[in-house]
C-alpha cells in the first residue's frame, strides 16, 4: 500500500510569500511600461501640436482662410475625397484579400500557400512612389476604354456620369491603387484568424457531410468574422494617410463630386498638405495643418473602432 506524502501546510494566519521575481522579468517589463508611457506621450504630443497649430485657421475669418470661404469649406472637400478613394479601396481589396487568405489558409498545399504568403506580405513593402508611378503609366491607360465605356453606357449613374477623362488619372483609379496597397494588411490579418479557427469546428462540419466550401461558411467565416472587419479597419486607416501615391494620380480641383471618372476629382488631406505645404505661408500653413488635425481625428476613430472589434473576438472562447 503505497502512501502520498504531501507538504506540510503553512501555519494558520500566515501569509503566503509572493514569487521572486527575477532581474530579467523586472527589466523587460519597465521597458515594456515605458515603450508603452512614450507612445502615448508621443500621440498626445502631435495632438497638441495640430491643435495649437490648426486652431488660428478655423477660428481666422472666412476671408483669410485659402479659398476665402472659411475653414470647413476649405476642408470639406479634402476630406470628402479622403473618404470617397479610401472607401473605393475598401470595397475592392476586401473581397479579394479574404479570398486570398482563404486560399492559402484552406485550399493551397503547404509550399505554395506559404510562398504565396510571402509573395503577397511583400506588396506591403512595395514604397507608395512605386504604386504611384505605377498607376499613372500603366493603370490609368489601361482604365480609359473601360471609362468611357461606362460614361456611354452607364453615365445615368452618377458614380460614371462623364465626360471620361483622356488621361484616366481619376478617383477611379486612384481607389485602385490604394486597393493594391492595402490588400496585404487586410489578407494578412484575415489569414492569421482564419489559421486559428478551433479544428474541432472544422472537423464537426466535415464529418456531417459538409463540403469544404460548406466548412469555411459555416465555421471559418463566422470565426474569422470580427478579424476580417479588424484587418479592413486597419487597410482603411492606411488608405486614409496614403499621399505621394495619390498626389502623383490624381488630377484634382476643389470640387466634391461622387463623379469616378471625370477629370476634375477632390483632393485628399494628405496629397494636398504634400503639394501646398512647400509653397505656403502664414495662415495657409495653419489650414494645412488644420486639416492634417482633420485626418488625425478620422484615423484615430477608424484605428480605435478596429482595436475595439479585435478586443470583442479576444473575448470568444471557442474549442480548442
């Protein structure tokens, strides 16, 4: 008969000693703390500085303000064509970012799915010039046909109302660009959720006689659901600071227009702080950074929203 011979019990109302923690734990976690403590202070730092900066701009009367129709006229345009290439990129990319994630996550061989990771996670390091020059010597050409045809065929639509421009440097084409540039963040982050969907989710639809299309509908995209919305917030805060790409694509004036694929397009905050900045002074400077704080603010909402959707899926407690 064998005995189990257990530790002794610590006296009655004495308290437990808590585990030395070791000089390495200590170190890493005041870095951590302090990497941490710096963003923060960095962050609060250039919201200071916009703040300080833009504010003679939008209280300046309406006459001094560039434009000379005060600030939020001066700024409503840029950030309606902020908005309207950014969201064109978003309704592009994310289709094709989740079908590519979900074909290297559940259909492509080992080898090929993890040299198509690669191939695709590159395109993220492809520099914004390159996509620029890209767009307006290969895309934009290439857009023309397909431009007028849309203005002859559908120019009762006010997306394609016309007249086509020659040239095809559009907010059409723009939206594009932008869509191959964010593509890799939002298949990059559908892909890793999608890897860590709980196997016996998979496995249980299967074995009720699902088809693997079936599985992915009915386990994968349900779980991955909250990461997808996340990467897609993630490439729109992207899209929304893109400048040098943009400002080489676009022809732009300062109207708002729903209008793709005409000649004259809205700027973005971010292309016309790039082109003006150089060749401003005074006031003109302080709109430019008022609305760099405009830009600041719907980044900050989009990166807050997106950090708010992946907080709820690390909640889930699904199978392991």
């Amino acid at each position: 008969m064998s005995t189990t011979l257990e530790p002794p019990a610590a006296p009655p109302g004495t308290i437990a000693a808590k585990p030395v923690r070791q000089v390495g734990d200590r170190i890493f976690a005041g870095l951590a703390t302090g990497a941490g403590t710096l963003i923060l202070l960095v962050l609060a730092g250039v919201a200071a500085f916009l703040l300080a900066e833009g504010i003679p701009a939008i209280i300046a009367p309406a006459e001094d303000v560039p434009g000379g129709n005060g600030f939020i006229a001066f700024a409503w345009p840029l950030l309606f064509g902020t908005l309207l290439a950014a969201v064109i990129a978003l309704v592009v990319a994310t289709p094709f970012a989740v079908a590519v994630a979900l074909f290297i996550s559940h259909y492509a061989p080992r080898r090929i799915a993890q040299t198509l990771g690669y191939l695709v996670d590159l395109l993220a390091a492809i520099p914004s010039l390159v996509y620029g020059l890209w767009g307006v010597a290969v895309l934009a050409p290439a857009v023309v046909p397909s431009s007028q045809w849309l203005a002859t065929n559908l120019g009762w639509i006010p997306l394609f109302a016309g007249p086509a421009s020659t040239t095809g440097r559009t907010m059409l084409v723009a939206g594009l660009v932008l869509a191959v540039m964010i593509l890799p963040i939002i298949s990059a982050v559908s892909r890793e959720v999608f890897l860590q969907t709980p196997r016996l989710h998979e496995e249980a639809a299967l074995a009720l006689g699902a088809t693997r299309w079936e599985m992915i509908k009915m386990a994968v995209l349900p779980f991955g659901r909250s990461g997808i919305i996340s990467g897609a917030m993630l490439g729109l805060g992207r899209a929304l600071g893109e400048t040098i790409a943009v400002a080489l694509i676009l022809s732009v004036a300062n109207v708002v227009t729903f209008n793709l694929i005409s000649g004259q397009n809205p700027s973005t905050i971010a292309a016309n702080i790039a082109l003006d900045f150089p060749e401003s002074s005074g006031l003109a400077v302080n709109a430019l950074i008022a609305s760099g704080l405009v830009l600041f603010v719907v980044t900050f909402l989009v990166n807050a929203f997106a950090r708010y959707i992946i907080n709820r899926r690390s909640e889930f407690s699904g199978a392991n």
